[in-house]
C-alpha cells in the first residue's frame, strides 16, 4: 500500500513510481461538482483521462487498461469529519488519503 501525495493546488502534476512503472498523474478539482480528477499517463501517453476520485470504491478497476494492470487507486476516509471528500480534506494527514494497491495485496485482503 502507498499513499499518493495529493496537492494543496486544484492543478498539479505529480509523477510516482506504481508497479514499477513511473507514471504521471494530473491532480485536477472540479469545482462544478466538487471532486477530484485525475489523468494518469504513462511516459506521453494518456492512460486514463478525468477519472472522478469518489471515496470507499475503486477508481480505476471499470476501466481495464493493459498498461495500468498491476493494482488499483482507491480514495480511503481516515476520519469522519461528516463531509464528502473535497478539494480541502483529501491528501496526507487529512480526513481522506488516495492510496495505492498492488494486485497482490488486494488478494490478500
């Protein structure tokens, strides 16, 4: 398990090393209906594209990716502060994390 840094800035690029491959992945808010997206690429090239970050369920797992096959992203609440995640309580040390996980430790349980 990983936990991306997610940023303070409703855009931003952060590039992370997820089953060892680097990827860069876009941080976008969508201000219109308060989430998170993200582009995720893989060197140029585009692998997923505006991917909505909702918590409790698995970001990518619908959209089958042969270059992006080794785990899965999902949006986990640390704490319940009685609110959806949004632009300002997503991230480290905040009520929700965006964390990896291999395909190997989601068997695991």
């Amino acid at each position: 398990m990983l936990e991306l840094n997610v940023p303070d800035s409703s855009w931003s690029t952060n590039t992370v090393s997820l089953g060892n491959q680097l990827y860069t992945i876009d941080f976008v808010y969508n201000s219109r209906d308060e989430r998170w997206r993200i582009n995720i690429y893989l060197e140029d090239t585009p692998i997923f594209l505006g991917l909505k970050l909702m918590e409790q369920s698995g970001i990518i797992a619908k959209y089958r990716n042969p270059l992006f096959n080794h785990g899965e992203l999902f949006v986990i609440r640390r704490e319940n502060d009685g609110r959806p995640c949004t632009r300002d309580n997503l991230g480290f040390n905040k009520p929700y994390g965006l964390f990896y996980f291999s395909n190997e430790e989601l068997e695991e349980g």
